[in-house]
C-alpha cells in the first residue's frame, strides 16, 4: 500500500529510477539559487527517483549557508570535480580583496562603477559565453562521460543559471542518449541583465545560436513561470516546456516560533538590487511616518539579505533611518521564523523588460508564513496573479500610492488591536515542495519510458 502525506501519494517502488542533476549552487552555498534542486533532491525518493548530484569541488558561492547541508538526505551520491573560474582576475582588475564574495548578476554593485568595472561587464558579456562558468564545460563532460561509461542512469538534469550547465547536459545526451531535462530557473537571452552585457552582434547571435540548440534538443524543458514558458514558445514553438515554480517547504514551517513583535515590521526577504528599487514606495513610507504619529513610533522596516546602496540611500534621502533594520545576511533555517514575526511582507518585483513574468521564490515562503503580502510591481503580473488566486495580498504600481498607504495602515490598525496581522487562506498547499517535486517526477517518469 502506497503512503499517503499532506494528501500526495507517494511511491512504494523496490528499485528506484536514477537521475543525474548537474547544478551549480548546491550546500554550503546559500542563496535563492540553492534552494530549488536542493528541495527537489530532499524529496525525489519519495516518488521513486534516486538523485545524484554533480557540481563543482571549488565553485564561487555569493554567499555560504551551512544550515543548508541538513536538508541533503543521507547518502545521496555527490560527484565533484574543480572549476576554473575568472572571478580572482576579475577582482584583481576592479581592485576588489581576493576574499570578496561576488554577488549573483554581472558585477558587484556600486554607485558609481569604475572604467575597469564597465570594461570587464563587456569583456564577461562577449568573451565568456554563455557565462563565467563555461571552462567547466569541457572538463565536466569528460569526467561524466567517464562515470557514465560504469555506472548508468535513467534521466540527467541540467539547471541553470549558469547556462553553461546547459550545455554540459546538451553534450551528454548526445553522446548517451540518455533523456535530458533542461530546468531553468532563469530565461536566457530574456533574462533581465542580458542587454547590460554590451553584446557585440556576434555575441549576442552565439548566446541566441546555443539557446536555441539546448531548447530545440531537450526532451523537456522546466521553467518557474507561465509568462516565461510563453516567452520561449514564441521563439521555440516546437519545444518541450513545462511550468514547475518554486515553493515552501513545510518541514521549514513546524514549530516556528512566531511570538508577537511590539514593533509594526514591514519585512523584505532577498536580495534588493538596483533594478526594484521603487521611490513611491519609500515616498509612501516617508509620508506615513509623518503623517502619523502612532505609526512613527511603532513602525519598523527590516532588509533581510544584502541591499544595493543605491536604495540605501533613497531610505536615508527620505530621513528612514531610524526605523532601518538591515541584517545582510541570515540562515535560512531562520527566514520562517522571521517572516512569521513580520507583520507585512514586501515583494518587490524588478523594473525589466520581463517583470510581467517574474515570479521571486521568496514570494512561496511569503505565503506559508501566512502574512499579508505587498507586491509592488506590475498588476496582472505572474506574481500578481498568485495573491489574487491565494487571496493573500495586493500589488501596488507608481500610481496608486495612495492605495499603498491606505493597506499600510489598515493592517497597522489590525496590529495595534490584536497584535499581529494573518491571512488564512489554504489553496497555497499546492506550491509545497514535496508536490512539486511529484510534478518533477511525473515529468521525469514520462521522458525515461518514452
């Protein structure tokens, strides 16, 4: 008899399928870009898939969250082999300590970027494509093909970013045919900083000639959005894509401690990089504090995770200062708790070309906190039609600050009656990872029978 958990069945099967996942980010790293294959590996057994992972010996990490290693299941195989990376070149020419942790993107952030900065987004953008990561190509398929010529596997992942991992999984199902998902977390040529790569013309035809050879060859193609499978269908027509997001955890959320802050906390989870930076939003707040003692005086906003110093200064242009809470950096064992003691979470989706489809993994664990959610961004975005279908938050644009402030403060004056502000809506139960990751195996199950 099959196990039944949270209402998903799962699979009592005596020999489990195998599946090879080529990711970059795995633990110790930390990050929004560890936790997606992460969860799936902790819960792909259950569905009759042994995992095994391959990922770098030496890689970068943005940033180091050992607590992440406790969510591995044991005896999960790990393949490693080392990387080469420009990174210590890179930080030697922009005059950065060898010890800086680079953040994800294309340069780490400053006001003013110097001449050797501009140059090296343009040397990164034309000369290493599709990305930094790409002289691990070579080397990792040797090695794999080397594994696989002794043991065997019945479906290989790649995930990206780094797109280059794409193209590790591209050569390996060509020369084993062995049935290949292309899992992105990112889009490609759409992703939000592609222009800022200072493409010449035949880089930017390399980078669309290699997307279009791993879209037109993956057996299937996985992507966190619907506005995204839409943007690659235009150009892809023939492609193979499904739309798994990303999600909470529910193991992350048992026995949380969410004991009553005495501060209001509007709370932002995640990186806050240039591209949301959204003035009506600090406007909104600068007005609130003046306009409303009570509020002044209890009112706290809190940054978890590293800010760009263009939004820290918007927060010290409009006097905020005082009610700046900033933690750069947090284990995730500890976000759960962090969102529960908020009483406003703030999802602030980046001004690009493709926020329409944007949908931040911060945005799930939003929801499992059970917390009201401010986005700010565009309405009728992807991410906007999660609250409207969960019922658990509204989204604000440049023109409805003034709507903005009004949510604030109603959800102020729930806080000063009970103490704190909840949501209870039950349909997000279908974005838990452990569903998500029987989506994943039903996918992977119908690629390796075909």
């Amino acid at each position: 008899m099959d196990l039944i958990i949270s209402g998903i069945e799962l699979k009592k099967v005596s020999k489990k399928n195998k599946v090879l996942i080529i990711t970059y980010y795995w633990p110790p790293s930390g990050g929004s870009g560890v936790q997606r294959w992460v969860k799936f590996v902790k819960y792909l057994r259950n569905f009759g898939w042994e995992p095994i992972i391959y990922t770098p010996s030496n890689p970068e990490f943005p940033e180091i969250d050992k607590s992440l290693n406790n969510e591995i299941p044991p005896g999960i195989e790990v393949l490693t082999h080392p990387i080469w990376e420009p990174y210590q070149l890179y930080k030697k020419f922009v005059g950065l300590d060898e010890s800086t942790r680079l953040k994800t993107g294309i340069v780490q952030e400053k006001s003013n970027p110097s001449l050797a900065k501009k140059l090296s987004i343009w040397i990164r953008g034309n000369f290493f494509i599709p990305d930094a990561r790409r002289f691990w190509i070579k080397p990792s398929i040797e090695f794999l093909s080397n594994y696989l010529k002794i043991k065997s596997v019945d479906a290989i992942v790649s995930n990206g970013t780094p797109h280059s991992l794409h193209l590790i999984g591209l050569e390996i199902n060509k020369r084993f045919n062995i049935p290949w998902l292309a899992d992105f977390r990112d889009p490609w040529t759409n992703i939000d900083f592609f222009d800022d790569l200072k493409l010449t013309s035949w880089a930017k035809r390399k980078h669309f000639q290699l997307e279009k050879k791993v879209l037109s060859t993956a057996n299937v193609i996985t992507v966190t959005t619907p506005g995204t499978k839409d943007d690659f269908l235009l150009n892809y027509p023939d492609a193979n894509i499904e739309v798994i997001t990303n999600g909470f955890d529910e193991d992350d959320f048992k026995d949380v401690d969410a004991q009553r802050e005495p501060k209001f906390i509007i709370a932002h989870i995640g990186v806050l990089t240039p591209s949301r930076n959204h003035p009506f939003l600090w406007d909104a707040l600068q007005e609130l504090v003046s306009e409303n003692e009570s509020f002044a005086q209890n009112f706290t906003l809190r940054f978890i995770g590293s800010v760009d110093v263009s939004i820290l200064n918007e927060i010290s242009r409009r006097n905020l200062n005082p009610y700046l809470e900033y933690i750069p950096q947090l284990p995730h064992s500890k976000i759960p708790e962090s969102l529960r003691r908020s009483n406003i979470l703030l999802l602030v989706i980046r001004k690009t070309q493709n926020q329409q489809t944007i949908i931040p993994g911060k945005v799930f664990e939003y929801l499992a906190a059970q917390r009201p959610i401010i986005s700010v961004g565009p309405v009728g975005s992807d991410s906007d039609q999660i609250l409207k279908e969960t019922k658990s938050g509204k989204t604000f644009h440049s023109e409805s600050k003034d709507d903005l402030k009004a949510e604030i403060l109603h959800q102020f004056e729930i806080f000063k009656k009970t103490g704190v502000t909840i949501t209870k809506n039950a349909d997000f139960y279908k974005y838990s990872r452990m569903n998500l990751t029987k989506n994943l195996a039903r996918i992977l199950d119908k690629i390796s029978t075909n």
